[in-house]
C-alpha cells in the first residue's frame, strides 16, 4: 500500500432524506469537477452573471442585488440582518421553532431591540398577532419570518404579512432556506424586501451558499446607515460592487469559492428547466403521499394540518420506540438519512426530507417501507406494507 492510498476517500452512497442537505443531481456533481479557474477569470465573470440570473428566476424578482453569498444558509440569515439592524432599531421577529430563534439571537447581536412574536411550535403566526406587536413599537424598522420552518415542517403565510409591513413601514425580511425551489417563492409579488436560501436543501447543491436577494428599498438602508455594518465579511456595500453586472465593474471583495458557483450555477439551471410550477407540484405530490402513508401506519404529524411544509415532514416519535435507534438502523440497513428533533423537541420528532432530487416517489415508497419494518420490530403495532399502501394510492390521485 502506497503512503498516498492510505488517505483515500469513500464516503458511502447515502439517499438524503433528512432536513439537508439532498442529493444532488450527476450535472451537479460533474460541476464540482470543471476545470478551477481564479475569481477574475473572464469565463467565471460569465458564469457569475448566469448564476445571478437564474437566480432572479427561481426567486421571481427582478432586483439588481440577487447573488449567493459566499457561506452557509446562516451567513444568509446574518447578512439578512446584520445589513439592515442598527444598534436601537427595532425588529418584529416571529418565533415558531428553531430557526425563528436563531433570528432573534443574531438580530440581539446588532443590537436591535427584538419584539418576539410567539406561536407554539407547529403552528403559524397569525396575522392578528403580527398587528399587535408593529402597532406597540412607534417606529418598527424591519418585520422577520420564516416561511419553512425546518425545525417543525410548518410553512408560513407570508402575504398578509407583507401587507402588514408596509403598512407601518417595515421592511419584510424571509428566510426561505427549506423552500426556495421546493414551494413557490415570489419575492416582487409578495412583497419581499429581503430574502435568503440556502444552496444544500430544495436547489439540490452541496451546502455552502446563501442565495440572497434584497430590494432597492431595502439597500437604501444601507446605504444611509449611521454606523458600518458590523460584519466586514458580510457587508453588502462591499458584496455588491464583486457581484455587480459586468467584468469592468467589478472590484475584489473576497475569494469566491469558484466551484460551489459552478455547482449553483447547474442546479439552478436543472430548477429552471424542470418549471418552476412543475417542481413545486412534484414536492407538493410527494410530500402528500409520505404525509398519507405516515397517518396510515398511526403516526401522528406534528406541524398544523393545512400548513405543512411538502419539503420535510415532522412527525412524532410513538411511545416505547427510541428515536436514535430507529434513525441509526434506517442508516446502517437501508442507507437512508432522515433528521432528529431540535431544542426541546429532540427525541421526540422525526424530520423527514422530501427536496429536490430527493423528492421521488421511490423515496417516498422506500423509506415508509423501511420505517414500517422497523416500527414493527421495535415493538409498534403496525403492518410493515400499510404506509406503502396509501402512500401508494395518495399519489395514483394525482
């Protein structure tokens, strides 16, 4: 054995079916091996310029300053922020799970003063309630929510919200990580100042980018802020003038992580050319069918009936059956990832993942067998093939 091979590589060939990241398409991997070039290069100048287009595309938005930022979905979530919160400023951030949280801690860090709005975990936040809370403060500077709530499986409304905001001169700020490129996503109609994703979940890239968009009106808060943005890394003043229309224009920032651009740039372009209307009655099909088969086999589904997200379903743990054993079995026998519960629900939740190209019927009808065997032999009462069954028959509906 030579010294070199002693250091060779073999993930295993998992079928990602867990809260993200999804598997990712072969164009997408193939991506990943082009040839590297320097982030001054003109071909990547063309590619940066495709990205953002196809961007625009599966965000439905037309504003100039639609890019990925160079980092995870949380740099998305804190450039989100950190951009537009200045120390006093007040925030409305709606908390329904875990990554509402988050939100509240990163806008604390700006110095913000928050205003929680608070439902339950596995239900939404009720308009009424956002009212109440914009119309306490004298001046609200911006309103945030999460529209698929990863931790619970709840998808928010957002239009309503919207209304709101503008209404007491609010920007609107979404975090659409588990629902860009899986459930409709239409920044301009909505109403959307501020929006950001994540490139590992519905887009079916490797992690490590944040979609992002934001508006005209929301970038003339920056521009006038009083006090820099506190994060040098993530300031869009800086971010924009590298990912500005045009090679002539453009002034270095940072080094761009050249093949994740490339790997976007694909499965941007497999969303685009699947429709985006076709993808979101594909997940919404499945994620259907994985929710019948689940009630079938007597599991009981966490998030509010009439909001649940397609993209990942969360649903309870029975009595007597150990979560963490049923998730390493479905690993070690049938290869399959799914996700645990978060925070105060860990233990208690299964968090299953239908997006992208892990959104396929045969997912769907593989693992609700799996999970029915296993159930089975952990002691639950359940026909092993029941779940398969309505699963099934949910999807010859369609």
């Amino acid at each position: 054995m030579s010294e070199l091979s002693r250091f060779n590589l073999n993930p295993p060939n998992r079928i990602l079916m867990g809260p993200g990241p999804s598997n990712i398409p072969p164009r997408v991997q193939s991506a990943m091996t082009a040839p590297l070039l320097g982030y001054f290069d003109p071909y990547f100048f063309t590619v940066m310029d495709g990205t953002m287009s196809l961007l625009r595309s599966v965000f439905q938005t037309k504003n100039k300053l639609t890019f990925p930022i160079s980092g995870t979905g949380s740099a998305g979530m804190e450039a989100g922020l950190g951009n537009f919160l200045e120390p006093g400023d007040v925030a409305v951030i709606g908390v329904n799970g875990f990554f509402g949280e988050r939100m509240v801690e990163i806008a604390s860090r700006c110095g913000a003063k928050v205003v929680r709005v608070v439902a339950e975990w596995g239900k939404t936040i009720a308009p009424e309630v956002l009212e109440s809370a914009l119309k306490a403060e004298k001046k609200v500077k911006l309103l945030a929510l999460v529209q698929a709530e990863t931790s619970t499986g709840v998808l928010q409304p957002l239009t309503e919200a919207s209304r709101l905001a503008k209404k007491y001169g609010a920007l609107f700020l979404v975090d659409t990580v588990t629902s860009l490129g899986g459930h409709e996503v239409a920044v301009d109609e909505w109403g959307i100042d501020i929006c950001y994703s994540a490139s590992q979940k519905c887009l079916s890239c490797p992690p490590g980018l944040a979609p992002f968009t934001a508006n005209d009106a929301a970038l003339t808060m920056v521009q006038t802020r009083k006090h820099k943005v506190s994060s040098w890394y993530l300031d869009l003043s800086l971010l924009s003038a590298y990912w500005s229309e045009g090679a002539s224009a453009r002034v270095y920032h940072h080094t761009a992580p050249v093949c994740m651009v490339y790997a976007l740039y694909e499965a941007l372009a497999v969303v685009v050319a699947e429709g985006l209307d076709a993808r979101y009655q594909r997940h919404l099909r499945n994620g259907a069918a994985l929710q019948a088969g689940l009630e079938a086999m007597g599991l009981t589904l966490f998030a509010e009936k009439g909001y649940r997200l397609a993209t990942l379903t969360a649903v309870r743990v029975p009595p007597g059956v150990n979560d963490a054993r049923v998730r390493q079995r479905l690993l070690n026998e049938f290869n399959i990832e799914i996700g645990g519960g978060l925070g105060a629900l860990k233990g208690q939740l299964w968090r299953i993942g239908l997006m992208g190209h892990s959104s396929t019927e045969q997912n769907v009808l593989l693992f609700l067998y799996a999970l029915g065997k296993l159930l089975a032999e952990e002691g639950y009462k359940v026909e092993p093939e029941v779940g398969v069954a309505a699963a099934a028959q949910a999807l010859r509906k369609k």
